[in-house]
C-alpha cells in the first residue's frame, strides 16, 4: 500500500497549495461569460456546494474576487450535498433564467480571474484562479467535475454541456452535466481518498 501511494504521489500534477481542496464547502460551478441575459455582469453567478454529511450554515463566510470584492454572507443554511446559487441578479429576464438564494452588489467575475472562499473565521477554503487558458466558453459556465478534486487545477473543471433558462449551458443548483467520481483523471483525488 505504501509503495503503490508512493508511486501516485510521484506522478501527481495537482498542486498542493495552502488552502484545502473538496471540504464541506466548495466552489463547484461558475458562469463568467453569459449570452443569454441583458447584459454580461446580469448573468453572471457562483455556486457553491456542501460536499459534507452536515447541514452549513453561511453566516459570516465570504467570496473575495482578484481585485478585492467580496460577497459577504448572512444567514443561509445548506443542507448537505446541497447547492446555493448567488449571482448579479435576481430578476430571470436580465439573469438569463436561473434563481439564486442570494445577490451580490459591487462584485464581479473576470474572464481571467480568482476566487477566495473563507469561512466565518475568514480562513481560506478554497481558492481557484483561471486565465486564457481555460478557454472560457461565451455562454458555458465551467463546472467542476469532481467537488473532491483541486479547486484550482484547469483538468478539474469542463464547460457545461446542459442548456438552462434562456439557452446559455449550465446546471445553476443541479448536479454538474460533467460529473465524474472516477480517480484516474485527477491524481490528487486518488491520494486524498488515501489520506482521509
């Protein structure tokens, strides 16, 4: 067992980095670059998912983007392996058809950006930076394919395949269309099924 945990460790790609990967609460779908509402900031969201046996609730959490916005959480409570959605709008003729539990103000995400997760203790969660690389998708939200995975590894998230509301791709508070739970795409997966 040790050898076979040695040689994974050795062909592992995913960095390891302060901030702790697939928790309770984590980032598992974004949409940055909406078609299908009036404008881009309208459509544009954030969802988050229990990935935990226990209820969480957001009072005091918070989403801190590249330039230093945040989104500052009241009282939400997720159930486990449940979904909250906060976008820039809650009217669905401007969003481009989804309904989020909360909406942000003075905050916004950028075709190459970052996003901070902290807890009510303002620890880091998870962190998750994308650039041109990604190949950001006009009217895709990027989906994570495994809530267990590295956050901030590009072979961790995929475009959406499912069309929602007006016609852009994603599963705003539904499970991801690219979900996976196989181990042999992402290596850091693999070792932590090991660990925990």
């Amino acid at each position: 067992m040790v050898l076979l945990l040695i040689c994974v460790l050795s062909g592992s790609y995913a960095p390891i980095t302060e901030y702790p990967d697939g928790g309770g609460l984590v980032i598992n779908e974004i949409m940055i670059d909406p078609l299908y509402s009036s404008t881009t900031a309208a459509g544009q969201w954030i969802e988050l998912y229990n990935n935990s046996g226990s209820w969480i609730n957001l009072s005091g959490w918070r989403i801190e983007n590249q330039s230093g916005q945040t989104i500052e959480f009241s009282t939400i409570l997720v159930p486990p392996q449940g979904y909250v959605l906060i976008g820039a709008s809650s009217i669905e003729e401007e969003n481009g058809g989804y309904t989020p539990q909360a909406v942000w103000s003075g905050f916004s995400l950028s075709p190459t950006g970052s996003l901070l997760l902290e807890d009510q203790r303002l620890e880091s969660q998870e962190f998750l930076s994308w650039n041109s690389s990604w190949d950001i998708q006009p009217g895709a939200s990027l989906e994570r394919v495994n809530p267990g995975w590295s956050a901030n590894d590009r072979d961790s998230w995929q475009h959406s395949l499912y069309a929602y509301g007006n016609g852009d791709l994603g599963t705003p508070g539904e499970k991801n269309s690219v979900f996976s739970d196989g181990f042999g795409q992402n290596t850091w997966a693999f070792i932590k099924a090991f660990v925990h």
